[in-house]
C-alpha cells in the first residue's frame, strides 16, 4: 500500500525472477491486484470486498487486452474464472475467463507469497511457467 504498487516485498521479488526466467518482466507484462487495498492485517479479502472489486479489475483487463491471463492464488482463480474449485486443483490447466463478451486464455498458478511459505511447490510452479512461454511463443 505504501509502495502504490502491485506485488513488491519478498513476494514481488519472487514474483520479477520467475518472470524474468521465462523472458518476461514488468514492462512486458501487465500485473494488477484483485484488490487495489491491503485488507487490515493482511487478511483474505472477504467476498463482498472482492465483488466490490471485481468490474474495476475487469476494466483492467478489457483496456489491456492481453493475449493471455495468469492467475495467481485462489483469489485471482476464483474471482475471476468463477469457479469453486482451490488453486492446487486447477494450478497449470489452461481455462477461459470472460470478460465482457471476450473469452481470454486463463492459467491459475500458485501465488508467490505461498511458493515463499512452501517452497516445495516451486517444481510445479516452474512447470507451469513454462506452459506459460510455450504458449506465448505460440501466440507471437
């Protein structure tokens, strides 16, 4: 919050080198927070905070246009592929996410701040990663 900027700290640092090792960065991908708002405590956004949020973040992604989306967390996944399904199911399978009348390739993965907490889920992050630049290489 203090930053005004999405994804900075320990996260955030995680978050540039994983990027960074599939050729990607900051300038070449468009990253935004489902909440604009640190929740007090950090804690998980409640529902009606995320709905409060959603047509904001939605606008996000219709002026970006971007040829794909990553989700990162079940917050992301949840919200905005709308499903009940947790992130660890879902993580690394490629979905639709509609935005308007526009269906927008989707991958969940796992939030930064969580491979921080289980380090043993970067393998299957690292995996995913690399659907991630296969398919923009397709896409290019």
């Amino acid at each position: 919050d203090i930053q005004g900027a999405p994804f900075v700290g320990r996260a955030g640092q995680l978050l540039d080198r994983m990027l960074g090792a599939i050729g990607l960065d900051r300038d070449t991908a468009y990253i935004t927070n489902m909440i604009p708002w640190r929740p007090p405590g950090n804690r998980t956004p409640a529902a009606h905070e995320i709905e409060l949020c959603r047509p904001f973040i939605e606008r996000h992604i219709a002026l970006a246009q971007p040829k794909v989306l990553v989700m990162l967390g079940n917050i992301a996944n949840k919200s905005l592929l709308d499903t009940d399904k947790g992130i660890l199911s879902v993580r690394g399978n490629w979905m639709d996410c509609k935005i308007g009348e526009k269906l927008i390739p989707a991958l969940p993965t796992l939030h930064p701040a969580y491979l921080l907490r289980q380090p043993q889920q970067k393998r299957q992050a690292w995996g995913v990663l690399l659907e991630l630049k296969a398919r923009l290489g397709a896409l290019s």
